[in-house]
C-alpha cells in the first residue's frame, strides 16, 4: 500500500521544513558577516590607520606619506560631522592625491554624532523663530580631536592647512575664531553649513574674520544650507576686507565624478598663496 511521506510536526515552522529554514538563516548570516568584515576592511586601509587616544576615548586618524622628495608640510582634512573620513568623495580625493603634491596627508574622524538627530534649537512654543541650542558639546569633541590629531602631527615641518567639510568646517571656524588652533596658516572649507538659521547666518561673519588665507569651495548640487548663504559669505567677505578669502563654485557632480578637478583647483590656490 502507497503511504505518502509527511515531515514531523517538530520540523515545521510555517509550513516550511526548519532544516532548511535554519541553513538558509546560517548563510545570510555568514554573507552578511563577510560584507561587514569587508566595508570594515574598505574603510580601515591597512598601513594608513593611526588611533588617537585621551583618557576617555579614542579617535581614528589615517595619515599618508609625501611622496615628493622636498615637504610642503601637513594638510589634515576632516569630513561633515558623523561620516568616516574615505566616505566623502572630497575628502577622499584630497587625502590621496594631495601625497603627490608634496604634502603629508591626514584624515581626522570628526564627532560622530548624528546630525539630523542633533537638538539644532532650542524649542520654544510661544516663539515663531527660536533661538539656536547650543553646540558646546559638539565644538568639545571636536576641540579634543584637532588637538590631538595636532600633536600627533607636529614632527612634520611646513605650512599647515586644514580642509574641513560641512559642519566640521563651521565649528572649526567657531573654534578658531575664539582664538583656539593659530598654528593653522590656511584654512578650506567645502560646503561649510549650520543646520539651522540663526547659526549659518552668523557663519557667514565668523568666516569673514579669519584672518588667514580661505578657500570656499561651494559644491553646486550641495547641502541647501551651504548654498543658500554662498553669497552671503562672499558679501561678508568683502564687508570685512578679507583680502584673503576666495570663493568658487564646483559644477553640479563634478567635484564627485572628477577628483582631478578639485584637486588641481586645491593645489592651484596652495600655490596662489605660496603654500
């Protein structure tokens, strides 16, 4: 007599035999445990990784060497708030470009907090335009960053620039105007923005004071922030004759697809004031 073959009751989840439910689950698991060892990997390039380290914590700092035979000195570069420094395309395309140009190049994670999640303003119902929160606690981590990213830095002789991105930059350019970091002889910012209105506003002025050489590179497909007050850090500029302050508008991708472009456009204005 023909029986037919069922499987136990205990093997079943969902009508489907649990054997192969859980050998399915074990290779997803593995496949995903490999693609996160291999972005780690990606981000993390063996022979470049350098932990800073206080008592509290420790910081990511990739450094590559000059590859020219004289030095120009150190350029660090640090991206937007909460982004590794090899995810931006900018700042990837300095960190390992600038090395033929004769410079020592260095890549700083910045605070890795989240922006969109960060307390922008202080919240107020009876007000139509509140008052911005205060960004002490980010311009804290950041101040601890530099400083040890400086000291990690300080064997190599030179001009030091900075390259900052985002709200990096603009905290950067807090700092700095509140006297920290006067051993940096230029700086470039790159879509340099603040959240939010009363802050970006105030950038603006804040960028105009900065009595050292400045770069604005303003990316035409940006950040809103940064390119709705494009002309109003070039006005403040000139406001507060900052003889030294240059502004220049990267087409729409360009700077992305075309690391060329933006590097060639860094070193040219390096030279312009005999960096």
């Amino acid at each position: 007599m023909k029986t037919n073959f069922q499987y136990p009751r205990w093997s079943l989840i969902g009508g489907k035999p649990f054997g192969i439910a859980l050998v399915g689950a074990a290779l997803l698991a593995t496949s995903a445990t490999f693609a996160s060892q291999n972005d780690f990997e990606y981000y993390l390039p063996p022979g470049e990784v350098v932990w800073l380290e206080d008592d509290d914590d420790r910081y990511l700092l990739l450094e590559k060497e000059n590859e020219q035979a004289y030095d120009r000195g150190r350029m660090i570069l640090l991206p937007d708030v909460g982004t590794h420094p090899l995810q931006s395309s900018a700042i990837r395309a300095l960190y390992q470009s600038m090395i033929g140009y004769g410079w020592y190049t260095f890549a700083l994670q910045p605070p890795t907090t989240d922006i969109g999640s960060f307390t922008w303003q202080a919240e107020d119902a009876y007000e139509r335009y509140p008052e911005p929160a205060t960004v002490e606690p980010l311009k804290d981590a950041l101040r601890l960053r530099m400083n040890a990213a400086l000291t990690h830095t300080a064997e190599h002789t030179g001009a030091l620039i900075v390259v900052a991105e985002g709200v990096s930059a603009a905290l950067l350019a807090d700092l700095m105007a509140e006297g920290e970091f006067t051993q940096i002889d230029a700086l470039i910012v790159h879509g340099v923005y603040y959240p939010q209105w009363q802050l970006n506003q105030a950038l603006a002025t804040t960028l105009a004071k900065l009595r050292i050489p400045l770069l604005d590179l303003a990316p035409g497909d940006g950040n809103s922030w940064a390119t709705d007050t494009n002309s109003r850090r070039q006005q403040q500029a000139r406001r507060h004759n900052h003889l030294s302050y240059r502004q220049r508008i990267l087409p729409t991708g360009r700077h992305a697809e075309q690391p060329r472009y933006l590097q060639h456009h860094v070193y040219g204005w390096l030279q312009s004031e005999d960096f």
